[in-house]
C-alpha cells in the first residue's frame, strides 16, 4: 500500500492541521476550514492561526441527516471573488480558478495532484493517438486538464451545471481547448455507453458519498459503487488502457477500494493502491482519500 502526499508545490501549503480544522495557502491567501480528520491537537495555537488566517469558514460543514453537505460561511478579510492558482508536473502546466463556496470547498483538492500525475504519465504512455478518457463525478476537471495536456480526448461528466461550468474556466485559463462536457447522472451516461458498445482507454471516477444526477436520482456510494464498476468494466478497453478510482468516504479503506477493483477487473499488468495525503510544516500527515489505479 502506498501513501502518497504532493511534491513541493508553490501556489498551495497546508500550514498546519488539527482540532478538526486545517490551514491552507492557496497562493497569497491562507485559508481556515473545518477538516474532521485532524482529530490531533495543532502544532500552533489560536493566536498564530487567527494571525496567518485571511479567512475562516464558520458554520456548518458535514453532512445532515437527509444525506446534504451541510452549508455556512466564511468570514473575515475580503478575497477575490476567484484567483487561480498554478500548478505544473513535467510539461503539464495547469491553472485552476480558486473560489469559496458555501460549503467549504475552494474548487480543487490538491492532495489528488499525485493522481493528475499518474493521469498524465498513464495517457503519454499508452501506444494510442488521442486515447479516449472518461472523467466521472469530474468536479472542476484538474484530472481531466492532466489527461487533456497528455493528449487524450477527454470526455468530463458532472450532474452539476455550475460546476462544469468552473470546469471550463479552469481549461479556458489552463489555455487549453477541446474538452468534451457533459452534463448527465453518471450512472444513467455509463449504462448507455455499456449498451453502445463504447470503449475507452482510460477511466477516472472519484464518486461522492451522495449525490444526485440531473433528473434528481439519488447516488448513494455504498450502494450504486459494485454496479459502477461493473459497467466502468464494460467500457473500459481490455488492453492499453488504465483505471483511477478515488474514494473520500470515511468508511471506506485502501483496502476496500483495492478489493473492490481487484474482484471485478482482470489482465491488468499493474496495480497499485493507497491513501492520498498532505503533509503539514509539523510534519503531521493529514490522510483525505483512498485510490486504487489500474494500467492494462
């Protein structure tokens, strides 16, 4: 099992973590925000925090008994309704739009750049011109930008209008073009693709623990997950081609997510699985998602 956490990255640090919130430099601006994993004590104390912290997110966070992310609101200085920060891996050069949203996300997740690198190298590495790639529950499309830089003929699926759209931003700023949007339930888009006969060379899915589709259908990770991966097999070309799957759910392990690949898929040549980190200036390492990774 590997543990992986981002390289030296210039435009994001995570500055500290603990008391079931982290502290976070996008670029000039430090961010304050609730993160329930960090059940440790902090390496600084409230007096360093308030002092680097441009912002705070206040209320809310998690999730309410009807399945929802519970809203709230950041509080103090005034930010730029959105900045971009940069990110680069060999050749692949990236710009994402950065933003606050009233559910404590910012528009990027930087401890998935190990998987934008893997995305990457996957897609230089396969034997194919302009290989196809679909990006499932794709978010604002940091993996589907890396598959893009790679040269693949990307194909991004969200439910969430808003989002694709920020999506696009980040491609238009990332000075990129020619990325396929669709915006549909994922689960509705991959049964069609299984019954056309669709095939792709790579496959990214980073499914929530519950969401909902276009026409309202409820996602439910631990029950539509089997069924997800089964059709993901379907289309998913037997040779010259790879699988990332990205899991966020408290409840499931690197294990679970690497059992789960491993019980449906076969012929792969390589297979490596983990939990995606970051690590704080203490040296305190904050664990946010488990992978498993496929290459045929």
């Amino acid at each position: 099992m590997q543990i992986l956490s981002p390289q030296q990255w210039a435009d994001y640090e995570l500055i500290d973590c603990g008391g079931f919130e982290k502290l976070e430099r996008f670029d000039k601006y430090v961010l304050r925000r609730p993160e329930p994993k960090a059940v440790w004590a902090k390496s600084m104390n409230e007096r360093q925090w308030n002092q680097l912290a441009d912002t705070t997110f206040t209320t809310g966070a998690g999730f309410n008994k009807s399945g929802k992310e519970d809203a709230g609101a950041w509080t103090g200085k005034a930010l730029p309704e959105q900045w971009a920060v940069q990110y680069r891996y060999k050749n692949l050069k990236m710009r994402m739009n950065i933003a606050l949203t009233s559910f404590k996300h910012v528009g990027i997740f930087p401890e998935q750049s190990p998987n934008w690198n893997y995305i990457y190298d996957s897609v230089l590495a396969l034997p194919l011109q302009n290989p196809r790639i679909l990006n499932l529950f794709a978010y604002t499309g940091a993996a589907s930008l890396a598959a893009k830089a790679a040269g693949a003929d990307v194909t991004h699926l969200d439910s969430v209008r808003q989002v694709v759209s920020w999506a696009r931003r980040n491609m238009e700023t990332s000075g990129m073009d020619n990325v396929r949007w669709v915006i549909d339930d994922a689960l509705k888009f991959v049964r069609r693709e299984a019954r056309r006969g669709s095939r792709y060379a790579g496959i990214i899915l980073d499914p929530p623990a519950y969401g909902h589709g276009t026409g309202g259908e409820k996602w439910k990770l631990d029950d539509n997950i089997l069924e997800m991966m089964n059709l993901c097999k379907d289309i998913l070309a037997p040779q010259n081609s790879f699988l990332v799957l990205n899991l966020y759910s408290n409840g499931f392990s690197a294990i679970v997510a690497d059992t789960l690949v491993a019980s449906i898929f076969e012929g792969y040549r390589e297979k490596t699985f983990g939990e995606l980190t970051l690590c704080d200036r203490f040296n305190k390492q904050l664990p946010l998602s488990v992978f498993s990774r496929l290459r045929f």
